[in-house]
C-alpha cells in the first residue's frame, strides 16, 4: 500500500478546517500536484426526510476537495461558480469519494472538475460530479 500524498500547507489547512472536516465526517486522503481524492462517512445528523443523504455532503466534498487541489500547487482561492448534478443517493454510513482535479488556470481563474463515487460491495458508483470556478487570491503568509 502507497502513503498518501498530503501537500504541507493542505495539513495546515486541513488543521484550520477541522469542524467542517468533522461535521461532514470528512477526511484527506491525497492532496498532490492539482489532485485531491477526500473520503467522507455520511453522518446520520445529515440525511433528509426522504432518509438519503442531504445534498451539501456531496458539495462540501467536491468543494472542499478543490480548495485542497488549489492548495497542493500552492493556489488559494474562493468559490465563483459551482455546477453539481446529483446521480445516486447515499445512506447515513454511506462511504463517499470525491476526486478533484484542476483543468484549466488563468491568472485570477482557475476550473475544476470532480466526481463523488459511492462505495459499494461491488463497485463504486457515481454519485454526483460537479465543475467548479474558484477566483484565485493572493497569498497572505
């Protein structure tokens, strides 16, 4: 087995994003290069009425894994615009993974694109992929 790969300043922010890596029961696994794979457990304070999961869990995900993916080619940056389409529900206890990588960068603009799979016995599903537009900021160290 491969160790992961966690870019340094993703474990500082990773440290800084602790409640909302928890709230949604959220954790890294790879943050290289422009890449980011993150796994969540669906926590059953967050399933809907309909008994799946709320929709903000896949998100935060594909959000959160962005910002990281920005982060491991030393970019910080903010949410302009997200596209996220839903595929298949998840259940409280549910394993989601999200893979995120970036496409394309500008100066001040950069695209993302990631998909959320469900893990089941026999193969992961797709969830739910989304294209994210993240304005890039200047570094403040």
């Amino acid at each position: 087995m491969t160790q992961a790969r966690i870019h340094p300043r993703i474990v500082d922010v990773m440290h800084r994003d602790g409640s909302i890596l928890e709230t949604f029961g959220a954790r890294v696994e790879r943050a290289w290069g422009g890449e980011c794979m993150m796994q969540a457990t669906v926590p059953a304070a967050l399933v809907n009425a309909a008994d799946f999961a709320h929709g903000a869990v896949a998100f935060a995900l594909l959000d959160t894994a962005c910002a990281y993916a920005l982060g491991s080619i030393d970019l910080s940056g903010v949410t302009l615009n997200a596209n996220t389409s839903y595929v298949r529900g998840a259940r409280a206890g549910s394993t989601l993974t999200a893979q995120v990588s970036v496409v394309s960068q500008t100066r001040r603009i950069a695209t993302l694109r990631g998909e959320v799979h469900l893990l089941e016995a026999h193969a992961p599903v797709l969830a739910a992929h989304g294209t994210f537009v993240f304005q890039l900021l200047q570094r403040r160290d």
